[in-house]
C-alpha cells in the first residue's frame, strides 16, 4: 500500500469516526431536549382520593396528589417551599383539590406517622391538617436519620394540634380501620410505581421533578384549560 493510500484510508476512518459522534451527541442532545418538554409520566387515571386527606373544592376540575412520608426530608421541603404557592395559586380560589397519600418508605417511623394521620383524619378530619403540618414541622432540620417520629412525638403533636384524647387516639391508631387505610395507600404507592418522596401528580400526570413548580403550574393550567 502506497503511503498515500494509507493516509487517504486513515482520512476516511477519522472522517466516519467523527460522523458517527456526532450522531451520538444529536442523538443524545434530542432525547435530553424530549424529556425537558415532557411534563412527566401519564397515567390512564388519577389515584383515587376516597377516603383520603383533601383540601379545597371537591368538586375542584383538577387534582393534586402528593405520595408523602412524614419521615422524609424532601417532603417537608416540599411542605414547605412549593405547597404554599400552590394553596395561594389554586387551592383557596378552587380551582384545585389537593389531596395526601401516605408512602411508608422509612420503615417503623413511616407506619407510625401515617397510623396516626389516618387516626386524626377519622376521629376529628376538622383537625387532619394542622396536624399534618405540625408532625412536618417536627421533623429535624439536620439530622434525618435520627429516630424522632415515635408514640410521644405523636401525641405531644396530636395534644397541640387536635382535640383527640391520648388514650382515644393510640386505640384509633390500632384498629382495623386505620390499618386498612394505611394499607390502601400502599396499594396506590405500588399501583402508581412511586419511587420517590415526594412523588406528586396533577390529575393523571406524574410531575417528573416535584420542585419544578413552574411545571406544575403549566400542567394544571393546561388541564383547567381542556375543562373549560
Ligand atoms: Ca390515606
């Protein structure tokens, strides 16, 4: 082989080389630009709110539904940063219901948390989100792993934030009831494939990014636009 044919195949081969990547850079660049003007993930139907904590208008066209655990640091950043514009932007003008499911991903403390939610919601629902809010707030701001949801914690909230007597609400907390609906929440958390806390959906979307509320908003906006 001449050393010019030589030089003229290795042109060709960088030449095919460089083709191929910059495919493979189109064809990532594409899919990442696809999944940024994808709202989130659709499903044929929104999780049913039978039963479940609520908040607003219940016969509000769109609905809100975070999959929360008291026990998790993001949902109370969530509780906290997001959840607020929504109440203000949606909530109180009823446009929106917002409703609450419980995901029992941190183990005992998860149980106990969402035992005692179910509790409240059946024995004095007028109370339900006081206490919802306040067993957030107790959350540690730092330490996550440390044990902090636990009987005591319950019911010095529960004492603060409702009218229910300690005896009342640890033999609520204990029945058949309660623990059916805690098991009806994981039922939904498996049907719905949650992953993450907090995972929220507006009517049957699941919000890719929980803290992109702009993108929350322009999914609700969207669905109050198609009832229109
Ligand atoms: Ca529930």
């Amino acid at each position: 082989m001449s050393q010019k044919k030589k030089s003229s195949n290795t042109f060709i081969i960088v030449l095919t080389l460089l083709v191929f990547a910059s495919i493979a850079v189109f064809v990532v660049l594409n899919s990442n630009n696809q999944k940024e003007n994808e709202p989130g993930t659709e499903f044929s139907e929104q999780p049913s709110l039978e039963k479940q904590p609520r908040l607003g208008e219940k016969d509000a066209s769109v609905k809100v539904v975070e999959f929360g655990d008291f026990k998790c640091p993001a949902c109370k950043a969530w509780g906290e940063s997001i959840y607020p514009q929504l109440v203000d932007d949606y909530v109180e003008s009823g446009q929106v219901e917002f409703g609450y499911i419980n995901v029992l991903f941190h183990g005992e403390e998860s149980t106990l948390g969402s035992a005692a939610a179910e509790a409240v919601l059946k024995l004095e629902p007028e109370s339900y989100w006081d206490f919802h809010k306040k067993l957030f707030a107790e959350q540690p701001e730092n330490d996550h792993d440390t044990v902090w949801l636990t009987v005591d914690k319950i019911q010095e909230v529960a004492a603060e934030t409702t009218g229910i007597a300690a005896e009342d609400l640890e033999a609520a907390m204990q029945t058949e009831a309660v623990v059916e609906e805690v098991n009806k929440d994981t039922s939904l958390v498996e049907e719905y494939e949650i992953q993450l806390t907090p995972t929220i959906m507006v009517n049957e979307v699941m919000i890719e990014d929980p803290f992109d509320y702009e993108k929350i908003k322009s999914v609700i906006d969207e669905a109050l636009e198609d009832q229109e």
